[in-house]
C-alpha cells in the first residue's frame, strides 16, 4: 500500500484551517505578480512578522518597477529593513527592476525558465511568483516542504532542489498549486523541524515520522 496522500493532504488542510498562513501567500491575495516577487525577495532568511509590515511599506511606495527604480538606495532600505541582509536585498531589488524593465517591459514573466533568468530569484521564488502571482502550476519546494515530504516517506531526497524534481514526477499536479501553502503551514505550527507536536497532530497514526527523534504532545 502506498502513501495515503490525499487523506494526508486533507487532514492536514483541516488541522491548520485556523493557523497564520504564510506572508507571501497573503500578499498574493492581491493578484499582482510583482507583489508576490517582491515579497518573496523580502522574506528570504526573514520571519513573516518582519516580511508583512516590509513588504507593505515598500508596495505602498513602488507598485511598479519602474516607480522602485526611481527610490533612493536609503528610502528603499528604510521600507524594507528589518528585513535580513536588507541591504543586498535593496540593491537586489534594484537591479531586478532594471531587468524587468529593460528586457520585459516592466511587466514580471509567467514562465519558470523567464523567471530563473532575473538576478535574484531561484527556483522557490520563481515556482512561488508562478503559483500565487500567475495562478500557474509549480512546486515550490522549501525547507518546510523538503523536510515534511522526507519525513512522511513520500520522497526519499537530500536537498529541495532534488525534491522539487521528485515531485514533479510523483506529484498529482492537482496538488501542485497548494502543496507548498499547505505544508509551509503545517511545518511553521505542526510539523516543526525539531520536536514537532506529533502528539496531538491528525496525521500521526499515519505518519511514519521518519528521522524524529523526540515529539512533543
């Protein structure tokens, strides 16, 4: 018998029905790819409480890349910090506009291999600007997802770039579109990287809980 995902899936999607859901996700409930973009930019090594109010402020100042480039260097680090390494990520922002703008007529690609291009942006932002910016299949795989898919025994992989091709193979793509929102969730509040609340979780006479050591109740 195989691994039972989509009675998984649909307990998991239960049980984290009333959890703070991502910021990018939140973001992209404005149906504006360059939003999610930017936002993905800024919550890269940075909590969702710092990426919310930092992506706000910015978005509220530049709705375009043409209206970010016009931003001095300090008004665009002060909108963004405390963001982590908010200074590379000004200056990364910076130039991803200068491309968008020079090669795509300011308007943010809906094509993986377009959006791997941009300086910047690697395969998790570019899966996730598909996903939540152009409501367009992807996988995006973090770390989030990369663990949890391990830890179930769905996909035996070393790194999330491995697992994100393992998933393009095994994966229903019925899945695709919210298999990262709904594991991103899950692992923030649930399925946490070290002693996860195993004990009270819906799944956990399912779960083989491979490579957990210790959980709390």
């Amino acid at each position: 018998m195989g691994f039972p995902l989509s009675k998984v899936l649909a307990k998991v999607k239960k049980a984290v029905r009333d959890c703070r859901i991502p910021s990018v996700t939140v973001i992209s409930q404005k149906n504006d790819p360059f939003a999610v973009l930017v936002s993905c930019i800024i919550s890269l090594r940075t909590r969702d409480e710092v990426t919310d109010p930092a992506s706000a402020r910015l978005l509220k100042l530049a709705k375009t890349p043409a209206q970010l480039m016009k931003l001095s260097n300090a008004k665009l680090e002060q909108a963004i910090y405390p963001a982590a390494f908010f200074r590379n990520k000004s200056q990364s922002l910076k130039q991803l506009c200068k491309d968008l703008v020079d090669n795509y007529e300011g308007r943010v690609p809906d094509k993986l291999e377009e959006l791997l291009k941009l300086k910047g942006v690697g395969r998790k932002t570019a899966n996730l600007t598909l996903i939540l910016g152009h409501n367009k299949p992807g996988i995006c795989v973090d770390i989030h997802v990369h663990r949890i898919s391990n830890r179930w025994g769905y996909v035996k992989t070393k790194s999330p770039n491995e697992t994100e091709m393992v998933l393009r193979d095994k994966l229903p793509k019925y899945y695709w579109k919210g298999y990262n929102d709904l594991l991103v969730t899950f692992g923030q509040n649930i399925c946490k990287p070290v002693s996860p609340f195993c004990g009270s979780c819906t799944i956990a006479e399912i779960c083989p809980k491979i490579d957990v050591s210790k959980y709390r109740t």
